[in-house]
C-alpha cells in the first residue's frame, strides 16, 4: 500500500562533509516525515573544519534540475539555502514564479560556519528584490537580516521585530528573525507575520557540534509546514527538533572541527 507523505524540495549548496546543505536537508525531511527532492546550486569542497573550495554551475542547468523535479513530481513545499551568485538566484526565482508552490521557506545562506562566504555580495540585491517577495517564510539570522536591510544587526530583541518587519515590508509573507547572535542566555526567536508578532524562547545549548543548525531549522520547517495547517506551529516544532538534535549532538564523533547536529536523536 502506498503512504501518502509530503514532498519537500530543497535548492541549496552541497556540503560534501554531510554536515550542513542539501545533506542535512534530506536528513531533516527524512526525519521528519517527508520525501526529499533536491537541486544543487553548488558544490563545496567542506568538512566540519571549514570550507575549501567552491564551483557552482551555470544558472542554465539550475534550471534544468528545476524544471525536472516540477514536471514531474508534486512538490509540496520549497526550502532555498545557498545561492552563491546573482545568476542562479535569478534563475530560482523564475522557476518558483512560473510553477508557483504553496510554501517557500528562504533560509538566506551568506556566511559558512567556519566564516567563508557563500553568496557573492551582488546576489544580496537578487535574493532580496526576487526571491524575498515569493517566500512564505524569510529566516535569517541577524548579520544576513542587517546584510538585506543594509543596517547594523540587531543587538536587542525590540531591534529584531523592527527588522523583521522591514523584511516582511519588502514582500516576505513572514519573517522569523533568528537571535541565536544576541547576547543572552537564551536564544529567542521572534516570528512576524501579518497577524502580529510570537516570540518563541528557547535554550541556549552550550555544545561544540552546532554544524548545520540554520540548514536544519529552515528544511525542518519546510517539512513541517507541508503537513500543518498553521505556520507558528510548524516553527515551534521545528524549534523543538532543532534543540533535540543539539542537545544530542555530541552522541555523534564526525571529523575534527565543529561537528553536525543529530538529525535522527529520536530514532537512533
């Protein structure tokens, strides 16, 4: 008997270390109940002690794995990371306006982990002008906020809503700020939508393998909101998920760096 389960597509950069990207996106659709596409607009040579070397291909063939998933699967949600140039960003959005899917969540990818640029700073105008106003969901952390509104990064959480509603001014349905950058002992969220502002509180893990967490927090949230019927619920779920696969992360022994989350600590 076949199982009706959501699909989520996910158009980001390969980690090649398995860590973070189309990998830990497909762990985190996986694991959260969802079938898993993918279309890769970039390889990097990356392991959890950092990023070596990047090729992306020509914005062409971003279209084409594009227009072979649509034709032929039915995606039920879109989860965008790296982007890594104007072009391919340009591309993406021309693909989401012509097949239109229910749910994009924007995860703005612009610095790696271990601090190595992943989106060229001609791309930031692309992403913010064409892909923010299809987002369902816009995610960013406080520099990659600050980078799109072009301002300093919010140090506060009064800053956080304020910034958050400039994004959503520029198109975003919502916008959830990410303040895992503030200077607090806890790492609260805040989602702006439409119908006013949740803050959604949560620890902060004192724990060294924090490899992936914004991959895995949008692609969790993408899944998720594939089978929900409100988008808070959706986010604080994945919020949940996202802090038990932290907390269970150092069940884990991968490489020598800054190591992954665990994407299956439920099952595992």
């Amino acid at each position: 008997m076949t199982q009706a389960i959501p699909h989520v597509l996910t158009i980001a950069g390969s980690d090649s270390g398995g860590g973070a990207g189309i990998q830990a996106d497909l762990k985190t659709f996986s694991a959260l109940g969802a079938y898993g596409a993918s279309v890769i607009t970039a390889l990097t040579a990356q392991n959890t002690r950092g990023v070596t070397a990047i090729h992306t291909p020509e914005p062409a063939f971003i279209t084409a794995q594009l227009d072979a998933v649509f034709d032929d699967i039915r995606i039920d949600a879109v989860k965008i990371g790296m982007l890594a140039n104007a072009g391919i960003a340009h591309a993406v959005a021309e693909a989401l306006r012509r097949y239109r899917p229910k749910h994009v969540v924007l995860d703005t990818v612009m610095i790696s982990k271990s601090n190595h640029a992943l989106l060229a700073p001609d791309a930031v105008a692309a992403v913010r002008d064409e892909l923010l106003p299809l987002a369902t969901l816009l995610t960013p952390n406080l520099p990659e906020a600050a980078a799109l509104l072009g301002e300093a990064a919010a140090t506060d959480e009064a800053a956080m809503i304020r910034q958050g509603e400039a994004l959503r001014a520029l198109g975003a349905r919502a916008v959830l700020m990410k303040g895992g950058h503030l200077a607090s002992t806890d790492s609260p969220d805040w989602l702006i939508q439409e119908s006013g502002t949740l803050r959604l509180g949560g620890p902060r893990v004192p724990v060294k393998n924090t490899h992936g967490t914004g991959c895995t927090l949008s692609s969790a949230i993408a899944a998720l909101v594939a089978q929900r019927s409100d988008l808070a619920s959706a986010v604080a779920d994945a919020k949940v998920y996202l802090t038990g696969a932290l907390e269970q992360s150092d069940r884990l022994d991968v490489g020598h760096g800054v190591g992954p989350v665990h994407h299956f600590h439920r099952w595992w």
